[in-house]
C-alpha cells in the first residue's frame, strides 16, 4: 500500500500543485464554525432559559461554565485520541456527539439537565482543536500554517457572529428550545461528508498530486509511525519553561474570551438597557472585531516570520504586544459613558486580543513538532480551565460588588497579566530538543 501512492506521484512530476490542502482547511474551519455555532447560543439565550427554567443569576452561571470543565480537562485525552488514532476518526466522533448534546439542551427540563447536557457538549468538542492543529502540521506548509490557524480561528468567530445574530431573532419568533434543536442538524451533516471525503495525511488522499505534496513537505510517514507507538513524552513537556508561559498567556486569553461569550449580553442589557436582541448584535459587533483579528494576525504573523526569520518577533512579539494593546482599550471602555463609544472600544480590544490568537496555535507546533496535539491539549486545558472559571466568578464578583463596571478593570488587568506572559515564551525551545537531550544524558 505504501509504493502505490509514491508511484502515483512520480508519474506526474510537472504537474502544478493540486489544492487539496485548501479543501482541508475549509473543512476545519467549518467544524470550527459549526462549535462556535451551538456553544455561543447559550449566551444569548442565557437570560431567556434562566427566566423560564426559573434559574438564580450564580445558577445560569454554573450552567454557561459547566461546558468549560470538561472541555478543558478532556483536551489532553481528546489530543492522545487524535495523536494515535488520527485527526479523521476524532473529529467524525467529537462533532457528532456535540450535535446531540445540542438536542439534549433543546429537551433538558430543568437545571440538572442542562448541566449534564453542557458536559456532554464540551466533552464532545475537547479534541476538536488538537485534532485540527494536527492536521494543519501536516497539511500545511510552515511558511503559511500560521495564516491557515488564522483561518481556522476565523471560522470560530463566524460561528459565534451567526450565533449572536440568529439566536436572539430566533428566540423573539419560537421558542428557545427549538433554536437549539435547529443548531444540532449541521454537526451530523458535516460528520457524514468529512467521514467520506477526509485522509489525515496527505500522501494517502489520491487527489494530492507530488507537486502539493513536495510543496506541503509533511512529517515522514517512519517518523509519524514511530511516534504513533510510543508514549508523549510528558516529562520533557512539562519541563519546558515555553509551554508554561504559553499556557499563561492562554488561561488570561481564554479567561478574557470567555467575559465576551458569555456575561457580555447580561452585561449590557444590566447597565446600558440593551435588548435582548441588540444584546446580540452588539456581541457579533465584538465577534466581528475577533474575526478580523484572526484573519489579519495570521497573516501578519506570517509575514513577520517570513520578513525577519525570527520565530520570537513573529510569536512572542505579536501576542505579547496585541495582548497590552487589548488591556488599554478595555480599561479605556472603562472610562466612558457612551454605550457606542464603550462598545467600539471592546470591539477594538477583542480585535487585538484575536490578533494574539494564532500566533498561539503556531508557537503549539514550533515547539511540540509531532506532539502537537499533546501540547496544544495542554495549552488549551489551562485556558479553558480559566474560562470555566470565568462565569463563575464574575457572577460572584457581581453579588459582592453589584458593581457591573468593576468587570472591565478585571479584565483589563487580565489581559496585561497574559502580554507579560507572552514577553517569556521561547519558540526555540522544542520539545524534540528537550527528549533528544534526555536520551543523550540516558546514554552518558
């Protein structure tokens, strides 16, 4: 089975690249897109189901954070899942059991429902993201996978802008429940189409041809092999200094996201007399400022890294200097009165914050190589641990204080705390380096 796809290549040497590994960052970031789509609904419709489920304010807050705990604490076991069984069986599996999970929310009854339904739903989307990043190091040239991580962290925002604009719309026309049963058709559609067309390598999809592939450059199927049968090697890991600052850098990033996707609504209908609906188009106005963030950080990444060669200016640079600039603008939302001016502030800092976003994804393969989904696992566990903190406690800090306002000063200190933490990550330091070393001290 292995010569017949290198003689396939070696029939057609001039012939110009095919564009498959396009096709595989468009199905990415639909999945990417599809996540976003259900998780992203229950913050706006946070307000409708407490009042109807008749939920306390610190209960709707477990019920937005519940998803977070077992979507960060199964990251490392969904990476492993992706990492020996491959990309394609994962992400078929995660997606699909998030599609029921939504149903399961549109039918809870209660609140202990809802709960289990959110475990579920975050369980099932743990692995989403190792899985994609694994892909992407192996379908995607080093030169340009910032920018293809940019893409697919845009498909996360166009989730959660359709979610914003659909779901308040839909909840003033039927019922909240029948908005989630809606929201759980696309992950079961796009599971059947990616089963039948995905290959996790290039060179077993018949459609590449040896000018994608030679372009593409991906890890050696002997490499892949070895590495599929042994153990991650945690202790080289978790004794590298760059994932912990990288893991710091995403708890304040994930922390900050998840005030945007979840209380941001509550939080301006409580002290700007927002709608519900407006609520949600001031949410996608925040989204859109991510989505833009995205796209143009990949890029800019890329180009920084391509211009200089230096793996510090392209990562550490960009995160640590966009994060400071989303600390500014937030505390400066702070100081104003204008719900318009306050909220193009927010949208101006969440757009800097996403400009530090794949520059993260990046700095997960610099420094993993083929333990990406391990060390992305790792980074996004500690950030989203964060982020099921966060509707937890600032609904508390909400019951202390009543003090909505108080919310930005937090957040704006949060987000300085994660460009300080960008300044210490060392893209240098690989994890294949750090195992590489062990084994020669072993020998010694």
């Amino acid at each position: 089975m292995a010569g017949a796809p290198n003689a396939r290549f070696a029939s057609q040497p001039d012939a110009a690249p095919t564009n498959v590994r396009y096709q595989v960052v468009a199905w990415l970031t639909l999945a990417a897109a599809i996540a976003y789509l259900t998780r992203n609904a229950v913050s706006v419709a946070e307000s409708t189901i407490r009042e109807d489920l008749g939920l306390s304010l610190r209960q709707s807050g477990w019920f937005m954070g519940t998803f977070f705990w077992s979507y960060a604490l199964l990251q490392i076991p969904g990476g492993e899942l992706a990492h020996r069984r491959g990309a394609k069986l994962a992400m078929v599996l995660f997606t699909a059991a998030g599609s029921v999970a939504t149903l399961c929310i549109g039918l809870a009854p209660g609140l202990w429902l809802l709960l289990t339904a959110q475990l579920i739903m975050g369980a099932a989307q743990a692995g989403l993201f190792p899985a994609s990043c694994y892909s992407i190091s192996h379908w995607i040239p080093l030169a340009r996978r910032t920018f293809a991580c940019g893409i697919l962290t845009m498909g996360m925002q166009v989730g959660a802008i359709t979610s914003s604009i659909l779901t308040g719309r839909f909840i003033e026309n039927v019922p909240w429940r029948w908005v989630f049963l809606v929201y759980a058709l696309p992950g079961v559609v796009w599971a059947i189409a990616f089963l039948m067309r995905f290959r996790d390598r290039p060179q077993n999809d018949p459609s590449v041809n040896a000018a994608e592939l030679q372009l593409i450059s991906p890890i050696p199927q002997d490499s892949h092999s070895r590495s599929e049968n042994r153990s991650a090697p945690w202790g080289a890991i978790v004794a590298n200094p760059a994932i912990w600052f990288l893991c710091g850098q995403q708890i304040c990033r994930g922390a900050g996201y998840m005030f945007f996707a979840s209380w941001f609504p509550t939080f301006l209908q409580a002290t700007r007399g927002v709608s519900v609906v407006g609520s949600g188009y001031l949410q996608a106005l925040v989204f859109s400022g991510m989505m833009a963030g995205c796209i143009i950080g990949g890029w800019l990444t890329d180009w920084i890294l391509n211009r200089t060669g230096s793996l510090r200016y392209s990562r550490s640079g960009v995160g640590s200097t966009f994060l400071f600039g989303c600390s500014m603008l937030i505390l400066a939302a702070w100081f104003v009165e204008s719900t318009t001016v306050a909220v193009g502030l927010l949208a101006a800092g969440a757009l800097f914050a996403a400009l530090a976003g794949p520059c993260a994804f990046s700095a997960t393969m610099d420094i993993g190589g083929d333990h990406v989904p391990q060390v992305f696992g790792l980074m996004n566990m500690t950030g989203n641990l964060a982020a099921a903190a966060c509707p937890i406690l600032v609904a508390e800090l909400f019951e202390w204080t009543s003090n909505w306002g108080l919310v930005l000063l937090v957040f704006s200190g949060i987000y300085l705390a994660g460009a300080i933490s960008w300044a210490f990550v060392d893209c240098s330091r690989k994890v294949e380096h750090e195992v590489s070393n062990a084994d020669k001290e072993h020998v010694t």
